[in-house]
C-alpha cells in the first residue's frame, strides 16, 4: 500500500469488534514504529502504556469523552468499543517539555495499524486523573494522548467542506462523513 492510499485509509474509528484480539506483538511493531519516528532534539522523552485486555480496556474506557461533535452520543456500546488501547505519556525526568512528539508518535502509530487491518480513534480529550487512577499510573509520566485501537466496524467517508461546515456527522445507516478542506482554501499564495 502506498502513503498516499494509507493516509486516506487511516480515519479516525470509533466503532470496533471489541471480541477482536489485538496481540500484543502487534502493539509492539506499532510501538516500533514510533520510536523510529522523529524526535524533538533526539530527547525521545515518550513512554506507551499497552492495554489489550478486556479487563485493562475496561478501566480505560470510561476515562475517555468519544466524538465531540456527535452531541447525543455517549461512544461506542458495549461489543463496539476498543479491544486496545496506547497511552503515551511524556517522562518528566528526561524532558518538561514534549513538543509536537506524540502527535508524531501516535500518526505513525495510527498509519502502522491501517496497514495491520486495524483502526483507530486518536483522543486527547481524556480524564486525567480518572486514568493515573485506573492504571496507578505514576507522577513522573505526563499523560499526552490516548489512542484507541481495534477491528472497525463502521465506514468512514471523506468528503468536501460544504457551507464552510467542518463538523463531522452520522448519517441515519450510521455512516460517518468527514468534511475536509479543499486543497485551494489550505495553500496560501502570499
């Protein structure tokens, strides 16, 4: 699969098989992947919580807010929600300061998992005390973002902005459409 075709198909998913197992190889080679990713002043300050079990997913869930524009709805239901999870974290003790790092992280990581035949909803909007809590996670690791993995079950279409409207909808068959910028509105000629 070229980049091209891999960036369109790594979408962000909310709807999963939550019976599908997510070894934990798999989330080591996606680990991999980020740490060979680029890394402001070589400081590689990035740590990865792995969950890939049902009991561990469990804990996570609830500590996560799912799709803020869908305003009625409360994120996947119970045989739809992630069946893997990557926390990264920032380590306090190499940097303060953790840049862009994780976005560039969890990108390779969500690329990496479309061409594994998964996929993934990047979050940061996330209880951060509810999730040090729920895995006694300790101070020193700075929680950056959350990364729900797992065999989607829904489809995902890109289309074009419409009326200036950017937000992200369902439709009535549960389809969710994604509005994106035309490449003309992105490029500036100054």
């Amino acid at each position: 699969m070229g980049i091209r075709e891999l960036v369109n198909k790594t979408r962000s998913y909310r709807r999963f098989e939550e019976d599908y197992k997510v070894e934990q190889k798999t989330l080591e080679d996606l680990i991999n992947l980020a740490r060979l990713s680029a890394s402001g002043a070589n400081r590689q300050p990035l740590k990865y919580i792995l969950a890939n079990t049902k009991e561990k997913c469990e804990k996570i869930f609830p500590t996560l807010a799912w799709a803020g524009y869908l305003t009625t709805w409360p994120g996947p239901d119970k045989g739809e929600r992630p069946s893997a999870y990557v926390i990264i974290v920032g380590d306090k003790s190499v940097t303060e300061s953790f840049g862009i790092d994780h976005g560039i992280a969890a990108q390779s990581i969500m690329l990496g998992a479309t061409e594994a035949g998964l996929g993934g909803c990047m979050i940061s909007s996330v209880k951060h005390d509810g999730l040090r809590d729920a895995l006694s996670i300790p101070d020193q690791y700075e929680i950056l973002i959350v990364l729900a993995l797992g065999k989607p079950v829904e489809k995902v279409i890109v289309e074009d902005v419409k009326n200036g409207d950017i937000k992200y909808w369902r439709d009535s068959s549960g389809t969710h459409h994604v509005p994106k910028r035309g490449i003309n509105e992105l490029i500036l000629k100054l």
